[in-house]
C-alpha cells in the first residue's frame, strides 16, 4: 500500500491515506468518531452523518471492532482527539472484516487469562501493553549481539538436531532423523567449546535449546531462548565479566531506547539500570547466609542445590543481581573445570537476579584426560561423545562461558509474573498449538 501514511505521520492539512484497525467507534448523535489503530499508534476518524454521504457513515459506523479498513481524508487539528489530529474521511474501504464475537478484547477494557491470550496470540498482540514487550525483548537482542561484538566475539549457529544431549539421554526430546535416533539439542554447550578451541577464540549465540523436563512453573519452559558465550583463554572471572556486561548492556538499551515501551508498561518510574559491580559470593557464604535468613524449614548443607524458597531469601538479602561461584563439584556438569587449590570446588558460578537464576556459566576442563574422568565419574560413555573428546588432543586452550536464559532476562527486566508472558508462541507440557 504506497499511499499508505502511518497515524504518527499524520499531519494538519495533509490529504492522507491511513490504513490499520478499527479500535473503537464512538455514535453521539449528529457525530461519530472511529478511532484507527496501526502500529503507530491511534488516529480519530471523523463521522458529521449531516454532511456526508450516507453510504460512507454507515460503512464507517457498522463495521465491527477490530476490522481492517483504510480511509482517505484531510487531516485536521483537533486538541480533544487523542493525537491531537483528526481524518474527516472522503472514503473508506472495509479491508478484511472481523467476526463481531471476538475471543478476547483487545482494547483492553475486558482482562482475559494468559491461557485465553497465548490461545489468541494475534490479538493478543494488539494490545499496546502486550506489543511492548516484544518491541523490548527485539531491542534487548540487538544491544546483547553489539556488546558481544565489542567483546570481539563472532556470532555463530550449532546444530539443533544431535545425535546425543550435552549432559547424556535425560530432559532430551527424542526425533527420529532418517531411520536413526537423534535429539533436539538442550545445549549448544559442546559446540561452542568446539569452536573457541579453533582460531575463532570468542564466540556467541542467540538461538533455541530444548529441555523435556517435566516443569508447570511461571519461570520455565521447554523451547526457551539461550544466549550462550564462550571464549578461549578465558577464566571464570572473566566469563563472569562477560556476563555482567551483557546483563548490563540490555538494561542500558531499553532505558535508553525503549521509553514509550515502558510508559506502556506502567514501569518509566521505577525502571532502574544496575549499578555498581555485582557482587561475587561464594557457595559456601551463600549457603550461610541463606540459613542467616530463617526463611526455610529446613537448613542447607554443603552440597545441595538451592530450591526456589532459598534463591528468594537470598536474592532479598543481597537486593540485586550477584554471581555464586565456586559450587561443589559433584553438582556442576562434567565439563566444568575444578579450581587449582581444591578439587571439591568448581570454577562453576551462577548469575542471580533477586527473582531467579539467569546464567550458569564457568572455566571448562580442557585436559583431554581430565575430561574423561569427568565423563566417566558421572556415568557417561566417552564413545558417545568421541566427536568432542577427540579435539581435546589436538590443542585446546583454557576457556570458559555460560548460557544466559533469554526470556527469564526479559522476565526479570520488565517485571513479568509469567515467562510466557515473554515469549510469541511458549511452548510447555500443555501448549503445543499456537
């Protein structure tokens, strides 16, 4: 539609052709208004059915919320319209008309369930709220990718069909791949490591992972979004250094870029950029200080995992994001490297937001024979994996990463209460379809 004009762009005397969906319609009498949304905004088209022809009020004023039209008019100041503009139509075309019975109310004046919503994601997304998000989430992609460049780091793309997981057969979606087994990969973890050991060095990628595990919770999903980074010669500290440049270049982006987004959300006052470094603790302070809290029933001991109840206790003691490193090492994945000074303890380290784990990241064991215990000491079969192991002998450097989750960063961000919230079409163990 080259005529088209965007309702932004709308200006007093311009002679327009605006294009969108009906979002409202308005009959006071002598005077109607239909107010046209596009991907703009809104604009105030007006109906005086004493001085029009009849044919074109009553297309105007019949069509049905949420129909598709286009109307030709002049544009005049009008200071009580919502943009301060108004069209007074010459013509109006009924695109494509839309079912009066509508499955949820896009204005927004009728709440609908996330169920109802993701069911009806099309319309879900017409509302300004809802649109927001995914303005915000495309914005924080594009400042991740520009500060991993400045990390002179190279984007890449790994396999997502695979012959065998990252961590062996658990939480894998099985596929049949021409006649033979295979999986939708859950990690693009051995890959990557693959590449920094090449000239590469640093690398990034923006992509999907699968995990079949059996979850119904507000904060997980089983196709998700991983940003994933790992760099030859690198540390633990400096992955972490990484990671928190990235955490902190998303934040800066949208508070930078995305103040309409936000004002949306209801969220430019308390919308807040992280400052200050974040704190680095240690497992072993953070299982003290989260039995400090008195928050759980039960005190952690050296070795276990942090439920969901001890991550929230600690993530109000500390206020903010902070890393937890030097985790046991029989809790951390074979691949993670042990520290120098204690074989008990890992170079693994978690991100934190107060909410929630973001990043798990660490240094990785590149001693091919070291790498072979690891498999070996968590009930792997090398073979499988031969195709990895074997570049372990061929000149690997020291290296770490991490994966960061995508929508548990936007989740976080925005404040959201559900992580599908932050997604097109989630996928989990009940939505297969949209």
């Amino acid at each position: 539609m080259q005529d088209r004009t965007y309702t932004e762009d709308a200006e007093p005397g311009d002679e327009v052709t605006v294009a969108g969906w009906v979002h409202e319609i308005r009959d006071l009498g002598g005077i109607a208004f239909l107010i046209l949304r596009d991907t703009t905004g809104k604009i105030q088209i007006k109906f005086e059915k004493d001085e029009m022809d009849d044919d074109l009020v009553e297309t105007g004023l019949d069509v049905a919320r949420e129909s598709v039209i286009k109307v030709t008019g002049d544009v005049e100041e009008e200071p009580r319209a919502p943009t301060g503009v108004e069209v007074t139509p010459e013509s109006l075309e009924v695109v494509s008309e839309a079912d009066p019975e509508l499955p949820l109310d896009p204005s927004g004046k009728v709440d609908a369930d996330l169920s109802t919503r993701l069911d009806n994601r099309t319309l879900d997304l017409r509302k300004e709220e809802v649109q927001a998000v995914f303005e915000i989430r495309a914005e924080i992609l594009r400042a991740v990718r520009e500060q991993f460049r400045e990390f002179r780091c190279t984007e890449i793309n790994t396999p997502k069909i695979v012959a065998t997981g990252t961590e062996g057969g658990t939480e894998l979606f099985p596929i049949t791949y021409f006649g033979e087994e295979a999986f939708m990969n859950q990690s693009p973890q051995l890959f990557k490591q693959l590449i920094a050991g090449s000239n590469v060095e640093r690398v990034f990628e923006i992509g999907p992972i699968f995990r079949a595990e059996e979850h119904n919770t507000p904060r997980h999903l089983n196709e998700a979004t991983s940003i994933d980074f790992e760099g030859a010669f690198c540390d633990a500290h400096d992955a972490m250094d990484v990671a928190e440049g990235i955490v902190k270049a998303a934040y800066e982006a949208v508070n930078e870029n995305c103040s309409e987004e936000l004002e949306a959300l209801d969220l430019e006052e308390e919308f807040e950029v992280p400052e200050g470094d974040f704190p680095r603790i240690s497992y072993e302070e953070a299982i003290e200080r989260i039995n400090a809290t008195g928050e759980l029933d039960e005190q952690l001991v050296w070795g276990d995992d942090l439920p969901t109840e001890a991550e929230k206790a600690l993530g109000q003691d500390v206020g903010g994001h902070y890393f937890i490193t030097e985790w046991p090492s029989e809790i951390k994945p074979f691949y993670i490297k042990d520290t120098e000074s204690d074989e008990t303890l890992s170079t693994g380290f978690d991100l934190m937001h107060p909410r929630m784990e973001l990043v798990s990241g660490g240094q990785r064991e590149h001693r091919h024979e070291h790498l072979i215990e690891g498999f070996e000491q968590q009930g792997l079969d090398p073979d499988q994996f031969e195709y990895y192991t074997k570049m372990f002998k061929y000149g690997m450097p020291p290296h770490a990463g991490f994966g960061l989750g995508g929508e548990r960063l936007i989740m976080t961000l925005l404040g959201l209460d559900n992580i599908r919230e932050a997604v097109l079409f989630p996928r989990d163990r009940q939505r297969l379809s949209p």
